[in-house]
C-alpha cells in the first residue's frame, strides 16, 4: 500500500476517500454516529437561458435547413420535428415563434454533399494486358432541368462530367493501375445552390499512355489482347477509354447513402459495365447560427443529445413509466440531422452520447445499461490523438465522475436498490457493469492512468456503506426511555436487522457483486458486522447479568441468545476461517440467565398444561382423534420445550449435559403433574353425573390422554438429540451416564404412566367383568330345549354392545389393554361354571360354544386380541375340559388310550421292566399276529425277590373290539427275564384298528396263588403302527418291538374322574373300576419302586 501511494499528491479524489474511510473504522465502535461520506454532487444538465436559446436557434435551423430523403424509421414533417423541439425545451407558443421567425431569416448554409468513392469491382479491361488503369472524374450538375428534362429522355452518353460540368468543379481520383477491382477510399466536398436541379455525375476512365508496339506486344496474352492493339492503333494516341459513368439526382438521395451503383450506359456490346460503391452525405458549411460560430460543433451536438436525454427521462418520470433509453423518433431524428450536417464522426457522436448519459444519469434515474452502447463505441473507435485537450479532459472530467457517483450509489446500495422494488438487483448489476466497462477501456486508462483498481474501490465503499448502514440503524432503534430492558429490545431490534440484510446479501446481492466484479460481499459484509455486533451484546449482557435476571430480562436476553445463534451460523465454518471472530464464545455471556430460562420455561408450561385441564370438557376431538383437547394442548406444550432446548443448544458439552437433564426432569414432572390434574378434572365433571355411561366416556377419554401422554414422553429421545449429545459429552461423562440418568428419569415417568393407565383400564374392566359373569352362569339356568346356540346369545350382544361402544371410544393400545383383562375374567368365570357343571353334559355343551365363541368375538377378525394372547394355558386347558365333558364315554375312552399311547411314546426309561413282540397284519385274512417274545427286567413282587410273572394281551378299547376276549401266556415262576415265545392271533377287520385309540393292551401281572394278582406294568402298542395294517403287502420279516412298562397315574386322571362322574353309565363305571384297580396296585409298588 505504501509503493502504491507514495505519493499522495497522485491519489485520485476517490481512493484518497475510501483510505479515509478505512482509517476511520478503528473509531466506529467510540463514536455514537460516524460522519457519513459527502455526497458526489453530480454535474449540472441544465442550461442558462442564454445557453438554451442558442441551442434551441441551432435546433430549429438543422430542422429548417434538412436535405435529402428522410431514412425509414425517421420522421417525415418537418412540423412535426419543430413541435417536438418545442416540448423538449419547454418553449411558450409565443416564444417558438419568434425564434422560428428568426431562423428563417438567417441566412441559408453552404449546401455540400460529402461524396466518398470506396472502390469498384468487375469494371471492364481496356489494355492489352486484360487489365485498366482506371479513375474516376466527378462533380455536380446544377441546373440540369425538371425530372422529365434531366434525366428520363436523354439519351446515355459517355463523358458526361468532361462536357457538362466546368474543369474548375470536377474532381478526379488517383490512378489505380493493372486492375478490374480498384480501391480509391477518397472523399470530396461537392458544393451546390438547389437539390431540385442538381445532380451528382461520375465518370470512370482508363488511363493511356503512349507505348511502342514492342512494349505492347510484350503484354499480349491472347487474340482479344491483339484485337485491343488494332483498336488502338485507329485512335488517338494518349486518348482516354471510357469504363462508364454514374447519374444521380440529389433530391433522390437520403442524408447518408452508401451503396453499390452500377456503372452506365449498358449496351449490347458492354451489358454489365460492373459496379461502384460510393457513400454519400448532404453536410453544411458556413451556418448562420450563432452556437456554430462560437461553439465546437461536438459540443453543440452534446448539448442538443443531453437536453434531449433530460427531456425524454422527464417525461417517463412524468407518467410514472421507466425509460428504456431509446430515444423518440423525432429526437432521434433531429440528432441524426444534426450529425449529418455538423459532419461529425461516429466516434464524436458516441462521446457526445457517452457524456450526455453519463452527466444525466447522476440527476435524472433512468437505466444504466443505457451507458453500455457508447462506453463500448468509444472502445471500439478509441484513438487518444484525435480528441482535443479539452477533449481528453472532459472525457476524463466524465470517467471520474461517473466513478464517484457510482461508487456513491454502491455505498448506499441498500436504499438506492431496495428489494421492495423488483428490478432493483438488475439495476445494480446494471451499474456495475458499466463501471467495469469504463475501468477497463483503453480511454480510461490513459486518461485516469491513477486510478485504483475498480474491485478495491467497491470494496472499500461496501465496507463504508456498510458500517453507515449499522450506525443508522442503530439510531433508528435507540429506545425513546433509557433503561436496561429497552437497550436489549433495541438490541434485539437491530440484531434481527443484521441478519435480515445478510440473508438479503448471501441470496441476492452477493451473487451481484461476484458475478460482476469478484467481491465476496457477504464475507465482508458478515465480518464487518459481526464486529460491531459483539461489542454491544457484551456490554449490554454484564449490565443484564450483573443482578439477579427478572423474567422480562431472561425472555429478552433468550431471544437475543436465539439470534446471536442465527446470526452466527451465517457466517463460514470454523474449518473455513481464517482467524477468530469477535462474537466466537458468545454464549458465556448469557451463562448467568440459564436459571431463569429454565425457570421460566417450566413455568410457562405448566401454567399451559393447568390451563388446558380446567377447559378441558374430556370430549373426543373426533372419530379418530379419541383424545381431548388437553392432550393437544399438552403435546404442543411438550414441543415447545423440545424446540427451547433446541434453540438453546448450549455449546459447552458438559453444561449441555446439564440442561439436558433439567429439560427431561421438568417434561417428565409435567407429565405427572397432568396426570394427575387430568382425573381430578373428571372425578369433578363425573359429580355431576347422574347418567354412568357419560362418566365411563369421560374414564375412555382419560385414559387415551394419558396413552398419548406416553406416546409423546416417548419421543423425548428423539426431540432432545440424546444420541448427538451422547457423542458431545462422551469425553466428558463417565461411560453410561448418560443412559443411568436420562434413561432413568424417561423410565421411570413412563412407568408411572403405565400405572395410571391401567388403573384406568382396570376401573373400565370391573364395570364389564360383572355383567360377563351374570350372563355366563345364566347360561346353565336356561332350559334344556333351547338350542346351545341361542342360550349364548345374551352374553354375545352384551359383549358387542359394550365392546363396540369401548372400541370407539379408546385408542387401540388401552382396547387391547382392556380386551386382555377381560379375557383373562372371562376364563375364569368359565372354569369356574365348568368345575361346577362337570356332572351335566349339556351345561358343558354349552360352555364349550360360549369359548368358541368368545374366542371369535375377542378375535374380532384380527382387530382384537391375536391368537397367541387369546390361548393361554387356562384357555387350552378349559377347551380341553369341555371337549371331554361333551363327549360321550366311549369318546372319553378312546381319549384315554390316546392319552396313553402318547405317555408310552413318550416314556424311555425302563424301570419298571420291559416287553419285546413282534406285531403284523395279513390283510387277506383280516388277522392280527402277535408273537410275545420276552420280558425283562421285572420288579421282584414276592417275598422271595422274584415274580411270577404272565401277561395279559387285550385289543383296546373294548367298544371296538367287543368279540376278542382277551388272551394270557403261560405263567413263569421265580423269573425276572422270562422268555415267553408265544403267538397270539386275532381276526379283527383293518378299520378299527386304524382309530385314534386302537391298541394292544399288554398287562404284565404276577401270579399270586392266594391273593389277587399284582401289577408289573402296562405297554400299549399303537395298532396302527402295526406292519401290514396299512394294505401293503404282507412283510416278510417282521422288525421286534420293545415296549417299556408304564404305570397309571398316580394323582388319578381327568377322564377317569369324568367317567367316575357318570354314575348312571355302567359301561363308564366298569371302565373306571379297572382302571382304578390297576392305578391302585401300581400304588402299592410305588415306594418299592422309589427304593
């Protein structure tokens, strides 16, 4: 910076200012309001009255004194012109008279047309050579007569200029030799008295020179090249050849013409002569007016264009309209004229342009992008030697002011292109391009060779404007009372500002300000910012914390904390920075207030919550929504306590910690807390009740509020981040914690919970249970005519009734709930009515269709209690129960043999001893075999220490095979192992043999001689697992069986005790004694068998 600006006397005025500016930021935080920048005061674009009178005269005479056809987008009436100048310098009719009167009366100018040869192309070849040397004659015709005279009868002649325009006014061109395309590019100055009668004549001619035959020769290519040495050998020597000529009427021409004309006379032997391009343009000398004697005419043509400019924007502004910068038609024409006339250069007309705009745009607001076109022509046509020094230092005088203004309008960007307005954000654009257009043109660069680059200069004038904006806005919010807790509202005020306009700078301006000229505004802008921020909210927050914090304080300090945050993560990443920001560790300033947040934020709650329980009329909300407004109100509460915690999101992991946990204790207390306030509010409305079904709506209702209270408490995981603070503090914290406190405190609300809810549940439960035990024993009172069937149907529409009516009014968790309690009653109620109903078989029939039906009803199609729920052991045992006490004896029989079949498939031990036979069935004789082989390992039942042990064959159950008897072996004395070798056969059909039940009964007894015999043991072979039984063919050799020895039940067993129930049934009894025979002596053997 030192190299740059050693010498100060070199600083350009704006570079001086912005390094002022920069100087100044070391002060801003002492000064209440810095002095803001001056403002640029703009170049005047108005005019003394003299001024305009003499421009107004030069107006009207280019108007008055118009030559030429008028081009296709201009205006045609000269009257028409001369209104427009009479609005656009606001002249009274009076005063446009007179003036107009005394332009006519000036004398007339020197009409001229500019007349440009550039080039002819496809000309004819007159030399040996095939070649010309050619050149053009020309000049004007005055006087050549009417349109019918001049040019329409004549007959075409070849040297028009030589025989009819005088040698002192034809002009002639340089010789360009050996071609068909010449280059000429030369202009001149035709004068002429009247455009009606005179005409613009051009003749082309060949230059000859004299040459000997031999040169000639020297140059023939081919026989048209011999043919021309004979021509010319007939003509003079030294005479010319005419190539054509070119005849124009002025009154034909426009004020600037540039065109290809075909060269004349065509004839048959020369019908295309080729073309010449010539530009034409009607100019003046010598005016009458008095701006043309005294001023340069492109300052005269500057201050015309720059009324205009005014005049147009004016208008614009007048009809609440923007102008486009296209001038009208009429200005647009009067200009054109002017430029024609005045023979000005384009590049003088884009400087004139350049310089009217610019000095307009910093009076009058019309668009920017209007100075895109002439920055870029002075670009494009830039040659610092054709401008005078008063020209360079205009120029220069209008780049350096532009500047200023520019930057200017950049400093206060923020109220010179509000975002209320919707082009604002272009206009900026707008405005920097053409500032970055101008900075980089050759003209700005060697006419403001000191000026600092554009980016810095914008760049020091957004850090300015930038720091005035703070300060205004400071102003703007300083409180009308001085106190502590309106500082921290007018604080809290201009925070809110800040990061309002810093969103406006990253989503809009910044984009401008990068695209353009590569400025991180937002970065700057937040620095900046940030910076005079964190002075202010620390010493406000000492002041604040310097006490004990009141709620008004702790609220207003909260939201101030809130927006230091939001205004905080705008800024880069700490990963991104390059040093330390000023407002880095704000939150220790607000340390102090976290106690009264707290405080208040569980006082606002729960003032909510007791709120929302006394206008609660425990009403469902809807046909869904089957919990209160309490409810709602109370989710909302708890979200809101979520979104605090949020909000507050304490850097400081242990502290974090902390206020986690107090943020769960006080959710958890308010939960309770509700709980409890939620049924003293329905024990109150329930007082006044006489109708008990409005006071169970208000249990249902309860109890969904409180479900809902758990689904709610259940998300405090989720809503709190328990899982990122877990991350946070794990450097910090024990292992575990975490989960020992927070999970603690969660657990034991939820359980507290769960409590309430099922008292709740139980409450709704008892009320149900008593008329389900009414209508269940009523079944056994109904008569016996009345179909099981229907003797069910008071206790079903009990249940649908209540059912229905709790469904709709609980949420399904507290249903189920309820549905699993009165299940559970309702098994009980039935064991009991089916204990006492043993002896009556209808009374069981009936039971067992009330279970299967209230299986179906408690099932509800998948929507109540799911199967696993519905069989317990209670359920499987009372189905079991019933099913036997419906069944008839020799059903009960033939579940008791598969109830031993399935104890000896079970039984592995053989310690009462064991049985080997061998068992198959011949299928063609319809005959059971039974080859009894051994025994072994019997129990000693004498008092010897032996047995005599037989066995007893018999086809099971009896009702089945009611013709075989049954069969014994041989007995065998004082033998433990006997070896039997017995065949046994029994005709019995297939079929039922193949019955659940069917078995061979094999009763080891020992023999006594003077007593009953005793029991050894029983083994059941499955008849249906027999070989052959199946209808395969008969096998071959038969596999042994081993069968291990059972003993009855020693606790007796269900079925028996049924059939011992049945006193009238003797085929029951008879079966019943010897099963009890032989349970008893299996009994006497028992403690042998222990021993």
């Amino acid at each position: 910076m030192a190299t740059l600006f050693s010498h100060s006397q070199r600083r350009p005025p704006l570079l001086r200012q912005a390094i002022k500016i920069r100087r100044r930021r070391v002060q801003e935080l002492q000064e209440p309001l810095p002095p803001t920048a001056p403002e640029i005061e703009p170049p005047s674009h108005h005019f003394s009255p003299e001024e305009r009178a003499l421009l107004y005269e030069e107006a009207l005479y280019t108007v008055l004194h118009c030559l030429g056809k008028p081009e296709p987008n201009h205006v045609k009436e000269a009257s028409e012109l001369l209104r427009y100048l009479q609005e656009a310098f606001c002249m009274e009719p009076k005063e446009h008279q007179q003036m107009l009167q005394q332009v006519q009366e000036l004398e007339k100018p020197t009409f001229c047309l500019k007349a440009t040869v550039k080039q002819a192309k496809g000309i004819l070849g007159k030399d040996v050579s095939g070649f010309s040397d050619p050149y053009c004659l020309l000049g004007i015709e005055q006087g050549a007569g009417t349109l019918g005279d001049s040019l329409g009868p004549r007959r075409p002649q070849k040297a028009v200029v030589r025989h009819t325009i005088p040698e002192e006014k034809t002009h002639r061109t340089q010789v360009i030799t050996q071609t068909l395309n010449p280059v000429w590019d030369e202009t001149f100055i035709l004068e002429f008295d009247d455009i009606s009668n005179s005409s613009f004549h051009l003749d082309m001619w060949d230059l000859d020179t004299v040459e000997s035959v031999r040169q000639k020769l020297g140059e023939l290519t081919d026989l048209h090249g011999l043919r021309r040495i004979f021509k010319e050998a007939r003509k003079d020597k030294g005479q010319d050849d005419f190539l054509g000529n070119v005849v124009l009427r002025l009154q034909d021409l426009r004020c600037r013409e540039d065109q290809w004309y075909p060269l004349e006379p065509c004839t048959e032997t020369y019908p295309d002569r080729g073309q010449c391009h010539l530009q034409f343009q009607f100019i003046h000398k010598r005016r009458a007016t008095a701006a043309s004697h005294s001023q340069a005419s492109y300052t005269v043509h500057l201050h015309l264009l720059q009324q205009f400019v005014s005049h147009e924007v004016t208008q614009h502004q007048a009809g609440s309209t923007s102008w486009d910068g296209s001038l009208s038609p009429q200005a647009a024409t009067i200009l054109f004229l002017h430029a024609t006339q005045k023979d000005l250069s384009d590049f003088h007309q884009s400087m004139a342009e350049w310089l009217a705009y610019s000095r307009v745009y910093q009076s009058l607001e019309f668009p920017s992008s209007c100075l895109l076109h002439p920055i870029t022509s002075i670009e494009y046509q830039w040659i610092q030697g054709r401008l005078k020094a008063e020209q360079r230092e205009e120029l220069a005088a209008s780049f350096s002011s532009l500047l200023a203004y520019g930057l200017s309008l950049i400093r206060r960007f923020r109220t010179v292109f509000p975002l209320s307005v919707p082009d604002s954000p272009a206009r900026l654009q707008s405005l920097l391009r053409v500032l970055v257009q101008m900075c980089k043109t050759k003209a700005f660069g060697e006419l403001c060779p000191d000026s600092a680059p554009l980016p810095r200069l914008v760049t020091e004038a957004l850090r300015a404007g930038t720091v005035e904006w703070f300060h205004l806005k400071q102003q703007h919010h300083q409180p009308m009372v001085q106190g502590v807790l309106e500082a921290g509202k007018a604080l809290l005020s201009l925070v809110q500002d800040i990061i309002s306009d810093l969103h406006q700078c990253q989503r809009t301006w910044n984009k401008t300000f990068h695209n353009v000229v590569k400025i991180d505004f937002f970065s700057m802008a937040f620095l900046e910012l940030q910076w005079l921020v964190a002075k202010r909210v620390q010493d406000h927050t000492a002041m604040a914390v310097s006490g004990p914090v009141s709620p008004e304080m702790g609220e207003s300090l909260f939201q101030l904390y809130i927006s230091l945050k939001e205004l905080c993560q705008l800024g880069p990443a700490p990963s991104e920075r390059e040093g330390v920001l000023a407002l880095d560790g704000f939150h220790r300033w607000f340390q102090p207030a976290i106690p009264s947040w707290l405080q208040k934020t569980y006082s606002v709650a729960l003032a909510r919550v007791q709120r929302a329980v006394r206008m609660d009329k425990l009403v469902p909300l809807g046909e869904l929504t089957k919990h209160s407004t309490s409810a709602v109100d109370l989710s909302t509460c708890f979200a809101q306590i979520s979104h605090t915690a949020r909000q507050l999101d304490w850097p400081d992991p242990e502290e974090a910690f902390m206020i986690t946990v107090k943020f769960v204790e006080d959710t958890c207390r308010l939960a309770l807390v509700y709980c409890s306030l939620i049924k003293s509010r329905a024990r109150e409305l329930a007082a006044g009740q006489k109708d008990q079904g409005q006071a169970a709506n208000m249990l249902c209702v309860v109890v969904n509020d409180m479900e809902q209270l758990r689904l709610v408490i259940g998300k405090l995981p989720t809503q709190l981040a328990w899982e990122a603070l877990e991350q946070r503090v794990g450097a910090v914290l024990e292992q575990g914690q975490l989960q020992n406190t927070l999970h603690t405190q969660l657990q034991g609300a939820l359980a507290g919970i769960g409590h309430e809810i099922r008292t709740g549940v139980r409450t709704l439960a008892e009320q149900l249970e008593v008329g389900i035990a009414k209508y269940i024993r009523n079944l056994v009172g109904v008569k016996e005519s009345v179909l099981p069937e229907d003797a069910i149907l008071p206790l079903m529409k009990f249940l649908e009734v209540e059912l229905c009516y709790l469904n709709t009014n609980l949420v399904q968790e507290n249903f189920n709930s309820l549905l699993t309690l009165l299940w559970t009653h309702t098994l009980t109620v039935l064991v009991e009515v089916a204990t006492s109903q043993r002896s009556c078989s209808l009374a069981c029939k009936r039971l067992k269709i009330a279970l299967q039906n209230l299986e179906i009803c408690f099932y509800a199609e998948g929507c109540g209690l799911p199967p696993e729920a519905l069989h317990t052991a209670t359920f499987k045992a009372l189905q079991r129960d019933l099913e036997l006490q419906g069944a008839s004896t020799r059903e009960l029989i033939q579940k008791y043999f598969c109830t031993r079949l399935e104890q000896q498939a079970d039984t592995a031990s053989e310690e009462l001893g064991a049985v080997t036979l061998k068992a198959s069935y011949q299928a063609s004789e319809q005959k059971l075999r039974v080859e009894l082989l051994s025994a072994s390992n019997l129990l000693p039942l004498d008092s010897n220490g032996c047995s005599d042990p037989f066995v007893q064959l018999t086809l099971e159950p009896r009702h089945e095979f009611p013709e075989l008897a049954p069969r014994e072996t041989q007995k065998h004395k004082k033998d433990l192992h006997p070896l039997f070798d017995e065949t046994f056969e029994f005709l019995v059909p297939a079929e039922p043999c193949q019955k659940d039940g069917a078995c061979l009964l094999l009763t080891v007894l020992d023999h006594d001689t003077l007593g009953a015999d005793d029991l050894e043991g029983e083994a059941f072979l499955p008849l249906r697992s027999v070989c052959g039984l199946d209808g395969t063919e008969e096998p071959g050799e038969v596999p042994q069986t081993r069968l291990p020895l059972t003993y009855p039940t020693a606790n007796g067993d269900t079925i028996l005790q049924l059939l011992e129930s049945r006193r009238g049934d003797r085929e029951a009894q008879a079966f019943v004694k010897l099963r009890r025979q032989r349970a008893k002596q299996a009994s006497q053997h028992a403690p042998r068998l222990g021993q």
